[in-house]
C-alpha cells in the first residue's frame, strides 16, 4: 500500500494549534482522501476516527454534506461547552455579575452560520457519554445546541473538565447531558415548597421576635435548607447512616432548628437568655458561648422512611477552623461502626465564599481526602456563596475566577447553582449526595446567593456595597419567586400555600409560648459513647496504672519481635535485639520501649490506640520505629499492629501525616471526640512548629469543654529541650500552655487523693517528664479514669537516648515494694523528690532547686561533680495542674533550704511565670517565706526562644547549671 500523503511544510509564522487552522484542515482531507482509497494506507487511529466519522455518515443521505473538519468543528463547540458552560450560566440571583462569555461558545466562531441549524449531523466518540455518545441518532445542529444550552447554561454551571478520570467524567455527562430535565412531581415539589417555607418563616420569626439580635440569619440563601434536607435524603436512601455537619454562623440557627431538628422551644430559648441550666447535683454548665456557635446531635427521620444520625460539632468564630475536626470525627466514626467502605457515615462542611478562598486551612484539609489513613470516603462541601465576604468584593477576596477553584487540585466536580432556583439547588445537593456514594471522593455545590440584612442584622450594608443592595433591596425572596412559579403551571393552588404556611407559623407560635417555661436540663452530655463519664463536679477516684508483671513481659516479647525472614535494616535489627534484651531482663527500659508497652497494653485491655503526625513512624529522632521496612522487598511491619491474635487492622494505627499542623491537629482533635475508650495523639515534628496549629489550641483544646462541654483526652506530644539546635529547634512553647491554663494561683485545692478533683476542674494537663516509667504512666493515665482532658507533653530529644534517662521494668507493674515504689503507687508521678534517700526532715540541706525536664539531669550531673550533697533537686514532672501537696512535702522536708526555680528556657519563657506565684502560694501555707524569696536561675528574657550560635549556647548553659549548684547563696534575679 502506498504511504500516507506528507503533509505540506508550513511558514513558523503560520503554526498554530487549532485544529481549525487552514493548513491542519489541509493535511486532514488529503488524509481522507487517501483513506477513502485505501483504509490500510493511514495508521490505525486515522482509520478508526474517520470509521466513526465518516462510517455511518455515508449510509445516510441527510449528512453527505458533512465533512470531516466539521465533524472536528463540531466536536470542539461540545467540548467548549462542557468545559466553558459554566461561563454562560445564569448563577447570580441578583443578575450583576458581569462575566465575559468565552468566543468558543459561538457556533460563529467555528464557521457554523444560520444556514447551518437546521442541518443534521451525525455526533459520536467510542466510550463517551451524553452528547457524544455513539448511541445518539444524528441530530440538527438546532437540536445539539438546545441541548447543549439546556444542560450547562441553565441555573446549575457544571465544572468537571479538570477530572482526569474518564469514568468519573463519563458518569457526570450522563448524569447532566441526558435529556430528561428534572422534572419533578408535584407531590415532590410540595415538599420542596414546605421545606422553603419553613426555612423562611423561621427567619422571619426569629426576626419580628428579637428585632435587635445577631443570629447571622439566612435570608437571601433559603434554599440552603430544601438541598440540605434532600441531600440527606438522598444519602440515606444510599446507605448514608450518620452526618457530621460542620458550618460557621450564617445560617446555623435555620439548620440546628430545620435540619438537625434541635427542639425550636430550646433555641428560643437560649435567644431569651436561657441557656444556663437549672441547678442540679454534679451539673457542670461550663461558661458557655453564643448561641450560633453551640452542637448538637438528634436523628431525624428521612422523606424515604429512613432514619439519619445528624450531628453538628460545635465551632468558634475562627472561620473554616472546624473542617478537620469533622472530618476526624467522621473517620472515627467510620472506625468504631467497623464502615470499612467508608459509605455509612459522611461528613458534610458548609463554607462561606470569603473563607473558602482564603482560609489555608481549607486546603490542609481537602489535601487530607486521599490520604489512606484520613481519608473519609469523600466529604460534600457546600459554600454558601453571599458574593460578598463581610465587607470585601470578591474582586479583593481572591485571585480565582470563583471562590471554589481551590477544590480543582483534588478533582472535586464543582457544582455552580443559582441560589434562588430551589429547584436546581435541589438537583446539585442531590446529585453531590450521588457522586459521593458513587465516587467516594470530594464534591463541591457552591450555591450562589446574597445576604438580604448583611454581614448581620444590625449591620449596615449600604456603607459599602450601595449598588447590590439597591437591587436586593426590590428583589424578590427565593419563596416568592417558586410560589409564583408553581402558581403559573398550576402546580399548587393558593389555598395549599396557606395551608402550609398557616401550619409553620402556628407550630413556631406555639413553640415560642413553651419557650418561655423551657427548662435546660442535664445536658446533652457528649455522645452515647461517653455515657458515664463525669463532669468536672464529680469525684471520679485516682487510679493505679500499673500492669500485671506477665502482661509486660508478654506484650514486651511481641513488640520487641520481628518476624522471621523480614529484612530489615540491620541497625534496626540490633535495636530491636537491644529492646528485648531490655524486657527479659527487666533493666534500662528506655523512652521508645515504654511508649510501647503503654500502647501495647492499652491495645490489651480494648482500647484503640491512634499516632499520627510528621514522620511519626520512623520518629523524628529515628527513636521509635513503630514500623520497619524490609530492606529488600520493601514491605512494612508494624510491632504493635500484632500485639493480640487476629486484631483489627486500625485498633493500632501510626501514620506519617502530610506536613501540615493546623490540619492534622485538627483532624485528630475531632477523631478523639467520638469515643472516650481511645488513646489518640498528635506528634509535632519538633515542638516549635505546632504554633502552626495556634487556632486548634487556643480556640478548641484549651476551651473547648468550658465552651460547649466536650471532653477530649487528646495526647499532645511536642519535642522541647535546649540542645544548641537554634531558635527553631529548641522550644515547644511551654508558657503558653501554661499561661492558657485556668486554675488559680493563689488558691490551693482541695489536695487530699481521696477527694481530690483537681484535675478534673482544670481544662487541660500540661507535663514536662524525664523517666520512661513516668511517661508510660501519664499515658496510660489518660484512659484510665472516668473523665477525659488534653494532655500536653513537653516530650524528650536528647533523653531518647540519654544512659542516665532509663527506668526498670518493675516501675511499670502493679507489684508493690519494688525499687522506686514509694507512697505514690505504680502511677504518674506528679513530682519525682531527689534519688538520695533523704528522710522526712533534712535540716543539713542548704539549696531545693525545683526544676523541670531534661535540664535535671545537667543539674545532677553538674552537682555529682562539684559534690553538692547538700543540694536537693526535685523534678515537676507536671506543672500543670500545680502540685500544690508535693510541692509542700518538699518544702517541709528542706526546712532550712534557699528555694530555687531553674529551667532552661530564658526568663519570659519556660514554666517560670507561671510557677512562681503557685510556688509562693505553697510557701505561704507552710510558713516558708513568698515570692520575693524564690530565686531565678535560668536564661535572661529574650525575644529568640534560643541563640542560633553553638557557643553562646554551651557558655550560657554552664552559667546556669554552675550558678544553680555554686556553694554561695543565689542573688535573685541570677539571669545566665
């Protein structure tokens, strides 16, 4: 056979990429010219382009006039429409969006004339759907575009051009291009109407009846409330059991009240001042927040006969701060309901425009979607788009063309919905709730409204925004304009309307008189998992947590084994050899093995263990090795994962995070709020950078069971030491967490054990350990017992390896008399006293240095070597709550001792600002003198945590470990 034909060389000026250039259109009917002649001569892909084109086009006398190049022509207007459709679609209820519509939506711009409409053409590309499918008869060019039009130019803008996977894509275009419209019945459209009126009438009630009250309403985006209802309607129709729902403040009261079905009395109630319960024995109200920031969980029953678990998680004014704690909560969710297809429990985030373009944190968790061990099996994300983000334009808030292009790097299909069609609102949520089911991914309805009152109802919007609310001013609501619709087409009668408003307003009358007489009572204490735990006012009892001695050794024996015939590195290999050697003989326990055996033997007793964070696995310091890699197939194996015959895969789970704090803290945050029996903790890479995750402490952790009494035993782990590492590499921080916590200093607690609620009434434990024994307790601590708090852990670097920083196996069981057992049992040891077996009354010693940390061991170190014998040093292994009792014990012990706080950190950092006033608080109650007597050794104040020169690191840390244990009396302030 001959050669193709070779196409003719073209002038550089001439080149260009457009299949509708003169020379390509050249090139391609001389090539099917010659295919015609001999369908071999061309190569496969010409010869099954032009069968498909060219094929059925020969047998049917209405097409012979259709070539080639219009068949590409043509193809290329489709595509332009799917990719650009959105462009031309009508999305601003308010009509004064001026956008350009793209030259490749003009039939014009292809050559295509008036002429040309009624001609038929012949359209299909193998594997496609929709319009393009091979399975379409030929149709007029009038035709393709009407349909065209119908599909993307309507009220709903599709974006999912920028998928790359093709059954996704097909699945939409069939879902979108088919040419049934979503017709719905009018049984069906009475529904929507009722759900319309109750979303409105519930603003305009909440409006007549506190006229002067913020509560961030919802007019100008009603329909929020139809989609969400049939989204979840649709969802239980499609396995969906549980939603978590996460959303800010515009719009939450129709949503708790509409949606979740939060008793309309209770939110009246709160509006008239009522949110502080009545008194009742052990009832812990916290301090509260405003009423737009509160959760809350119901089940509510589906239009399908179905029932849905909604739960709304409580969430601070810091916009978008709450989509990762959704989204943990939703994998835990996943996790303890064995939802192993992830297609049970959803999680469902309502966003603003402003924040969904400008919030890093959006991304941090759209980024987390795909990830094995976050992944949720896809969220919905519904931005409630006001065009308007408080008082900027969106010309100011973003860069992008919308404000939800930032889901494209995940390929989220992006729905555009004009926010004043319900109708369309309905179809996008519903078909988001399909595309989730099917996809298990990410999908965005960005629903395009306005804000009828402004950023809230005593704000004043004219100031800025005078030509928008000229037009909202005259415009009719989103219930008004489908009553008149339906009215038209006769859809209802004007008696149904009545009937159904008549219905809404009597119900929220008569909820409003029970309002008045509403009481709260206990509340809705966490979730159904959480059932008997105590509140901050009752006693839960201190409890040992120590192990049985076999149990250690036995899960010891499988965390220190590894399989046989699995390669690893063989540095790995000798510390595995050394681990074990570790546990047989019962010495030198180090910080790796007992984190270990505290995981392991909560694995034991049916607690679910969760790690994550950066390079947790392997250990920032290359400490843990929780899994090991064989080094040549390249396999994983994980030690702790088989502590117990057939356990489940994720009852241990350590994963390497992506590298981001805000996130993932947040995630994990979320993931420890569903059920109290877990062990869930979050490592930062060093302590330094978890300030990246600002928002999660101080918004969440710090607050979160004062504000919306929600207990969490997150474990916080953050790498804190002065190493010489620099400014970056030195500190966690450890004032702030300090400085955030709310007992007081100058009132000591009840202390007694048996009655001691001190924990219990403070809002998180801040701790600095030193011995492994003392950190397998604080975390075996966190489970038992029958209340739960954050726990923050200044965590070791150098003490990973440190010869001196070892404990036995016997300060990890529950034998007593064993070495190191003393009053306190085998249990977290709040305050270590000094190793030398002082008696209860030592009048020889002259200096108790109190100190916290790794420093402890410089200081001892440096007082072997000067021979201090009379100097004591005791560690404050938890500053926080203060150890009031211990602290006294000392003090009564060293009655003729000068008092010394050292640390590490300069004088405006560290534990001291806040130790000091607690400090003199005990000495007051022993008679031991006050502030003025409680001497300073440390760094000076500086603005830099740490120096970034080695030098001036290793002078100023002699200065304080020699000034510490010099013979003379410390002058105060002694600053190194």
């Amino acid at each position: 056979p001959e050669s193709g034909p070779i196409p003719r060389s073209v002038p550089l000026s001439r080149l260009s990429d457009s299949f509708l250039d003169g020379t390509s259109s050249v090139y391609l009917e001389e090539l099917q010219r010659a295919w015609e002649t001999d369908p071999n001569s061309v190569d496969e892909s010409w010869d099954n382009f032009f069968r498909n084109f060219v094929g059925p086009a020969a047998s049917s006398p209405g097409l012979s006039g259709q070539t080639i190049q219009e068949s590409m022509k043509l193809l290329l207007l489709v595509r332009a429409y799917q990719f650009h459709g959105h462009m031309k679609a009508k999305l601003d209820p308010l009509g004064l969006e001026q956008r350009v519509i793209p030259d490749d939506l003009d039939p014009g711009f292809y050559g295509f004339g008036e002429s040309d409409l009624d001609r038929e053409f012949f359209l299909g590309v193998w594997s496609m759907s929709g319009v393009l499918s091979e399975n379409r008869p030929v149709q007029t060019l009038r035709e393709i575009l009407a349909r065209l039009e119908q599909a993307y130019c309507g009220s709903i803008g599709y974006e999912y051009m920028h998928i790359a996977n093709r059954d996704q894509c097909n699945w939409l275009r069939d879902k979108i291009e088919t040419p049934s419209p979503t017709q719905y019945s009018s049984e069906r459209r009475q529904v929507i109407l009722s759900r319309l009126i109750w979303s409105t009438q519930f603003e305009n009630f909440l409006a007549t009846k506190w006229t002067a009250a913020k509560r961030f309403g919802l007019e100008g985006g009603e329909t929020l409330i139809p989609g969400m209802k049939e989204m979840f309607d649709r969802s239980a129709d499609l396995g969906v059991e549980n939603i978590v729902i996460g959303m800010s403040h515009r719009g939450r009261l129709n949503v708790l009240g509409n949606v979740v079905r939060k008793p309309l009395r209770q939110i009246f109630s709160e509006f008239s001042g009522g949110t502080k319960p009545v008194d009742e024995a052990g009832l812990y109200t916290g301090t509260g927040d405003v009423k737009y920031h509160l959760g809350t969980s119901y089940d509510r029953p589906t239009r399908g006969g179905k029932h849905i678990h909604l739960s709304l998680v409580a969430n601070p004014s810091h916009l978008e701060a709450v989509d990762p704690v959704v989204i943990g909560k939703t994998r835990a969710k996943q996790y303890y309901s064995n939802d192993v297809d992830r297609t049970k429990n959803m999680g469902i985030l309502i966003h603003g425009d402003g924040s969904f373009a400008g919030q890093g944190v959006v991304y941090e968790t759209l980024h987390l979607s795909g990830l094995p061990n976050y992944t949720t099996g896809g969220t919905i994300h519904i931005v409630v788009n006001n065009q308007v983000a408080f008082t900027t334009d969106p010309k100011s808030g973003r860069s992008s063309q919308y404000c939800t292009d930032v889901a494209k790097a995940l390929d989220a299909p992006i729905f555009h919905v004009n926010g004043d069609d319900v109708e369309a609102v309905v179809h996008a949520c519903e078909l988001a709730a399909e595309w989730r089911q099917m996809f298990h991914s990410d999908v965005v309805v960005d629903i395009t409204c306005y804000r009828r009152f402004g950023h809230n109802e005593i704000d004043e919007p004219f100031f800025t925004q005078p030509k928008m609310y000229k037009v909202i001013k005259s415009h009719p609501s989103a219930l008004e304009i489908y009553q008149k619709q339906l009215l038209e087409t006769s859809q209802v009668t004007k008696e149904d309307i009545d009937r159904i408003q008549n219905k809404v307003l009597s119900i929220l009358n008569e909820e409003f008189v029970a309002s008045k007489d509403y009481v709260t009572q206990t509340r809705d204490w966490l979730s159904n998992y959480w059932a008997g735990f105590k509140s901050p006012e009752q006693l839960s009892r201190i409890r040992n947590t120590g192990v049985e001695p076999e149990i250690l050794k036995n899960v010891g024996k499988a965390i220190t084994t590894l399989p046989e015939n699995f390669n690893a590195h063989r540095a790995v290999k000798k510390i595995f050899a050394d681990r074990l050697k570790m546990i047989e003989t019962g010495e030198g326990v180090d910080w790796a093995v007992a984190e270990a055996l505290a995981f392991a033997t909560l694995l034991v007793e049916g607690n679910h263990v969760r790690l994550s964070g950066q390079d947790v696995e392997r250990g920032t310091f290359s400490h843990r090795h929780s899994v090991i890699h064989d080094q040549e197939t390249g396999e994983r194996y994980c030690p702790l994962a088989h502590v117990m015959k057939n356990q489940h895969p994720e009852m241990f789970t350590v994963s390497n995070s992506s590298l981001s704090e805000f996130g993932v803290l947040g995630f994990e945050l979320g993931y420890s709020m569903e059920n109290p029996n877990s062990l869930v903790c979050w490592e930062a890479q060093f302590g330094d950078f978890s300030n990246g995750a600002q928002v999660m402490f101080d918004q969440f952790l710090s607050s979160g069971e004062a504000k919306w009494l929600r207990q969490t035993g997150l474990v916080v782990l953050l790498p804190h030491g002065y190493d010489g590492q620099g400014p970056e590499h030195s500190s966690a921080r450890l004032e702030r967490f300090l400085q955030m916590s709310d007992d007081n200093p100058f009132v000591i607690p009840e202390m007694d054990s048996t009655l001691r609620t001190q924990i219990q009434a403070c809002n998180w434990q801040v701790v600095n350990v030193t011995t492994p024994a003392n950190y397998f307790h604080v975390l075996r601590r966190q489970l038992h017992r029958e209340f739960r708090k954050p726990l923050i852990v200044m965590s070791p670097k150098n003490l990973l390896r440190h010869k001196e920083c070892k404990s036995n196996l016997s300060e990890f069981d529950d034998e007593e008399g064993h070495p190191g057992y003393d009053k306190q049992g085998t249990k977290f040891k709040r305050l270590i006293k000094d190793y030398n077996d002082h008696s209860d009354l030592e009048k020889g010693i002259r200096r108790l240095v109190l100190c916290s940390g790794k420093v402890y061991y410089e200081l001892d170190e440096q007082r072997k070597s000067v021979d201090g014998k009379d100097i004591a040093i005791c560690r404050v292994e938890q500053p926080c709550p203060f150890p009031y009792d211990l602290i006294q014990r000392e003090l009564k012990r060293y009655p003729n001792a000068e008092i010394v706080w050292c640390q590490e950190e300069p004088m405006n950092m560290g534990a001291y600002a806040y130790i000091a006033p607690r400090l003199a608080t005990a000495m007051k109650a022993v008679e031991r003198g006050s502030m003025q007597d409680i001497k300073y050794v440390g760094r000076a104040p500086s603005a830099a945590t740490a120096t970034g020169f080695h030098g001036v690191h290793v002078k100023e840390h002699s200065e304080i470990v020699q000034k510490a244990t010099q013979p003379e009396p410390i002058t105060t302030p002694s600053l190194a």
